[in-house]
C-alpha cells in the first residue's frame, strides 16, 4: 500500500523530457510548479497544525497531558526551523561546489575531482563542471528538483506514517482510503519536480528522473512500513513540519528565479494554475469520501 502511494510521483515525472519550448512556456511551467508547490506548503503546514493544536485545546480542557501537547508544540516548531535551514545549509555547500567550477572555467584550468570533493563531499562537483558555463549557480534546475524532491520525501514519510499506523490499529479500510487519496495527491507532485527540469536547456537523463521518483516516492513506502510497527504523533508532527520548512525554502527560491524566466502575469497564471490542480484534486478525493 506504502508503495502505491507513493510511486504515483512517477506519473508527473515526465513532463520534464519535454523539449522545444519557448522561454515564456519555460517560465509558466516553473510557475505552475511553484503553484503545486504552494498548495502542499498549506496542506502540509494545516495537518500539522491541527494535530497541534487539538492538543493544546485538549490539555487545556484538562482531558489530555500538559507536557505532551507542549512536546507537540515543540516538535513542530523545531522542525519547521531545521527543514529551512537544512536546505540552507545543502544549497550553501551546493553553491561553494559550483563557484569552484566555474572559477576554473573561467580561468581554463583543470580542477581535480579531489578539490570539487573537498567543497562538495560527492561527484556532484564533477558533473556540474560539465555542465556550468556561466549560468547562476543557484538556478541550477537539477539542484532545484534535487531539493524539491527532498522535500516532497519528507512529507510523503509523514503520510506513509499515517497508512501504516491505520494499518496497525486495525483500520485497514481507512489505510485503503488513505492511499488512494495520497497517490492521487503524489501523482502532481511529480510535476512540482517536473517543472524546473523541463524549464532548462537541457534534457534529463531517466536516470535522474528514476533517483528524484525515489527520493521523492519512496519515504512513503518507508513510513507505512515504521507505522505498521511502531510511530508516534510527535514522529508525524516533526516530518510534516521538517516538510513545510523545506517547501517553502524552495518555493520562494523557485519565485525569485522564475521572475527572471517570464513577466509577472504569466507566473501569476500558472501560480494559479498549480494551486487550483492542488485544490481540486483534494476536492476530488474528498467528495468520493476518502
């Protein structure tokens, strides 16, 4: 079930093998993007929340532990910090690597996979020296879908925490419902990846797709499996709000980019566009009852 969930991500992934594709088409595309992305960022952000606050209400009303819903609370604040510094600290490390590259393009000199190892810990230095000839380094789209991707794993584990503790408590036709209603929801999710990828100039190799379907699809199988054996609610606060750190670290790196690909009305089109495919999938799977 965790796997079913999940892997429909797949189902939007390729979109970026689309090719031939005009600048301003290339700007909409990463702004529905962004607009996918910020549907997930107030999805993630009110799941969290709510499971937070019933908490609160309830220690209040004296019906449930004090220091537990302060546990909560704490969770959530603290994960909501770490996912948005966590992809500082990743897009930081990410920059020094591809500085160093192309400072040698630059200056035509060859840089030893061991100095790009230095700044980047991975082979990543090497291929972006193939790949950077004076392009932003932060505008990367690899990088991009790379982070994008990281961030929709985290969120995805949270909901696979969910189907695997309905699962374990006996609700096996709530777990049923709860994957038909998340795989629907991950198969626009492979878009949000999709769209900077088919925004460059360049097509992605399946490899890579298959890696960000992973990265992105495959935390759900993760969570179903730990929630079938043992999870707890302050577990499914601190990914969903690890998450939405990372979401909107993302998303407002997508925006300040997407400014420069495209004029203001398109990106607010396909902004639009992003959180109304967000808002009507979740209608879809809430009017059927899931």
């Amino acid at each position: 079930m965790g796997a079913i969930a999940g892997f429909t991500v797949f189902l939007g992934l390729p979109v970026a093998i689309l090719r031939n594709v005009s600048v301003r088409a290339k700007g909409f595309l990463n702004s529905v993007s962004i607009g996918i992305l910020l549907f997930l960022v107030s999805d993630v952000l009110a799941n969290a929340w709510t499971t937070v606050k019933d908490a609160a209400s309830s220690a209040y009303a004296g019906h449930s532990s004090v220091p537990d819903a302060l546990l909560d609370l704490t969770v959530m604040l603290a994960g909501l910090g770490l996912g948005l510094f966590m992809l500082t600290a990743y897009e930081r490390r990410y920059a020094k690597g591809v500085a160093v590259a192309a400072a040698a393009e630059r200056q035509k000199v060859v840089v030893s996979p061991e100095e790009i190892l230095a700044v980047e810990d991975s082979n990543r230095g090497r291929i972006l020296l193939q790949r950077q000839q004076g392009a932003e380094p932060l505008g990367d789209p690899y990088n991009l879908a790379t982070m994008i991707a990281m961030s929709i794993g985290l969120h995805n584990f949270a909901e696979g925490l969910a189907i695997g503790q309905s699962y374990a408590s006996g609700a096996v036709a709530l777990a049923v419902l709860l994957v038909i209603g998340f795989a629907a929801h991950n198969a626009t999710e492979g878009f949000g990846i999709a769209g900077p990828l088919a925004a460059s100039n360049e097509r992605p190799k399946s490899t890579f797709l298959v890696k960000m379907g992973l990265i992105a699809g495959g935390p759900t199988f993760l969570g179903t499996v730990i929630g079938s054996i043992a999870a707890s609610t302050p577990t499914k606060i601190l990914f969903l709000s690890l998450a939405a750190g990372a979401l909107i670290y993302v998303t407002l790196f997508m925006y300040s980019s997407g400014r420069r690909q495209t004029s203001n009305d398109v990106m607010m089109l396909g902004i639009f566009i992003g959180i109304l495919a967000g808002l009507l999938t979740d209608l879809i799977v809430s009017l059927s009852g899931l």
